[in-house]
C-alpha cells in the first residue's frame, strides 16, 4: 500500500489543507492519505493551541466524506513531543511492507534540515514537498533538494492563524473551514481567549 503522511497542528484544519491535499492525491493517487493531528509539535509554541483530542475531532469531521483521507491519533496518543522520525518508525512497524510518503510545505521543507534525523527520514519515506506562496527553495542552499520531489499545488490564501483571529474577534469563518468544523468550534467554544 502506497500511503501519504501529512502532520500539522491543524488548530484548526481549513479549506486550504484539504484543497492542496486533494491536489497532491489527484498527481500521486496514494492508497490513503493520513492526516496526523501533533500533540506537541516541535517547531510550534503556540499558546493558542486548542487541545489535542478536539483537533483530531475537527481533523476527522474536515476529511469526513473523501475515502482515501484517514485522519490518525498516532502522534496524539504518543507522549512527548511529535517528530516525524518517531512517526515513520511506528507507521512502519504497523504496516510493514507499505510505501510512505512524507508531505510537506515549501515552509517546512527550507528548515528541514534541523529536523530530528531529517537524513533517515529520507531513508524511510519519500518526502512529497507542496509550493507555498512566500517561500522559495533555492536549490543551492539546501542540501535536500535533489532527494525530495516537488509537487505543485494551489496557492490557497487561508490560515489556521487568521482563523483563530476571527473567531476571537466574533468574524465569520464561513467558507474557510468545513461548516462540521465551524459548528464544532463555535459549540466546543475554541479560540475566544
């Protein structure tokens, strides 16, 4: 089984994460697709970080209806924080045999070299790196450009960041998450403080 990974905070998932996903699928048509919801993501300290089981919850209503998207509590139930190396490790003894594919932004991918391990993660999964308006990769300045592939997707202009703003200051949200998503946000009380 060919299987894509794609972690985030989702805090909260939008529109963009599932349109750029949707494009990455339609150019690689992985057997599945995983979204991985971080407990404790690494390169993120984000007070406004909404609890970890209501993310997986959102992450699973956003992807709810596409058969080949499976939102995973892999990271979530581990302790600690969530680095990708850790995992692949856990992916691959669940799954022996199958093909990864780790996929990430243009963001992630020009700091990538201060990942845990970041040389057998390339080891263990392909790593699928997604344009992102504002961040160019120079192909001289990181040593990884020729071991990932590039995938081109659509610039979408929307943020978990600008999101959490808007609920905070009573905007609307309407066609930038799910409406599962806004009406869960909106019921669980997320993002006010």
């Amino acid at each position: 089984m060919n299987i894509g990974i794609y972690g985030g905070s989702f805090n909260p998932p939008h529109l963009g994460h599932l349109i750029v996903l949707e494009s990455v699928q339609d150019q690689l048509r992985f057997d599945k697709v995983l979204f991985i919801p971080a407990a404790n993501p690494p390169h993120k300290n984000d007070p406004t970080l909404a609890p970890s089981a209501d993310r997986l919850e959102m992450t699973r209503l956003a992807i709810e209806g596409n058969a080949v998207f499976q939102a995973s509590d892999i990271e979530i139930k581990r302790d600690g924080r969530s680095y990708s190396i850790d995992t692949l490790d856990s992916l691959a003894a669940e799954h022996p045999g199958d093909k990864f594919s780790l996929i990430i932004g243009a963001d992630n991918f020009l700091e990538f070299e201060t990942w845990k391990s970041a040389q057998a993660i390339l080891t263990k999964a392909e790593v699928v790196v997604m344009n992102r308006q504002g961040f160019s990769v120079q192909p001289g300045k990181n040593e990884f450009v020729r071991m990932v592939r590039f995938v081109h997707v659509p610039d979408i202009g929307i943020s978990s960041t600008d999101i959490r703003r808007r609920v905070k200051l009573g905007r609307s949200i309407r066609y930038l998450v799910p409406q599962s998503v806004e009406n869960y946000i909106r019921r669980k009380g997320l993002y006010r403080d």
